[in-house]
C-alpha cells in the first residue's frame, strides 16, 4: 500500500494541491495511492496519542500508517526545515510497526527560493533513525505558487521531468 503524507495541518496549503497531483500521476502510471493529509489529525494529538496513549480518532490513521508498505511525503519549507505537525505525527505513530523497515521518498516545497532543502535534509535523519529506508533521488520545488496551474497541475518543463523520473523510481523502489 502506498501512502502519499501531505506534511502540513495548514488549511487550504499547495502541500495538499502537489498531493493530489502525485497521487493523480501515480494513478496514470498503475499505482494506487491514498493521501493522509495532517490536516485531518485530531486537534488534540499533541495530549490524546503521544507516549503510549491512543485516541479512537487517531486508530484508523494508525491502521493506514501500519499497511502502508511505501510513503511519499510531501514536505512544506516551515522556518527552514519540517512542520512540527509532521514531527507530533511520527511521534504518535506506534514504533516500530508504522515505519521500521518501509520505503519513503521526500518532495521538499517552498515559496521560497530553494524547496525545503534543509527541512528534507532535516526529515531524512528522523526517517535513518526510524530504519524508514529513504529513495536517493529528493526532489525540491521552489516557489511553489508559481508551480501549479488552474487544475492543479505542474506545467514548467523541469518540474515535470523531475517528478516524473522520481514517481517512476518511487514505484520501481
């Protein structure tokens, strides 16, 4: 099972818009994948499902995280490295079923300039830690308002290509 994370609990975010376009084009290329988009945790994780604790709210994500074989986190650049929603998620998933031993591969965003380079860099330590086997190849989008179309879609030539070779390695991987 395939699990595409939309790492931000912001309403409204690109995060969640370049989600639905790598699930849209992993669907083309035969891949079912389902999104968690952190926006839809319960308001009170922080004090319901850390350190032993488990909320009914959060058992069924708990569930999903636990059959996913493969994610794909989408990472938004918040004060130059990872939210610290994503952070409270990996915290509340149970340890090690959720992680240990599975495949991720990391897509950095930013409005910025340089595409959450250090937040990926930043994240790929939690994920080491966690044995969460990280593919190579990270792609980093920047200025991310500019990226996507009326429907939602890359359209500048690079950012195509770049997503396209990382989607086709993420299913081979």
């Amino acid at each position: 099972m395939v699990t595409i994370i939309s790492s931000t609990n912001r309403p409204g975010s690109s995060t969640l818009k370049v989600a639905k376009y790598l699930q849209k084009r992993l669907s083309a290329k035969g891949t079912e994948a389902g999104i968690l988009s952190l926006a839809d945790l319960p308001c009170s994780i922080s004090v319901t499902d850390l350190y032993g604790q488990r909320s009914e709210e959060f058992k069924p994500i708990q569930e999903m995280i636990t059959k996913t074989d493969k994610f794909l986190f989408v990472i938004p650049e918040y004060n130059g490295s990872f939210p610290g929603i994503l952070k409270i998620f990996i915290d509340a998933c149970d340890f090690p079923d959720s992680f240990y031993e599975k495949k991720a591969a990391l897509v950095g965003i930013s409005s910025g300039k340089y595409g959450n380079i250090r937040g990926i860099d930043h994240f790929t330590g939690v994920c080491h830690y966690l044995h969460l086997n990280v593919m190579p190849l990270k792609i980093h989008i920047s200025a991310i308002k500019k990226e996507l179309n009326a429907d939602g879609d890359f359209f500048e030539t690079d950012t195509v290509r770049f997503t396209e070779e990382q989607l086709d390695k993420f299913i081979k991987f």
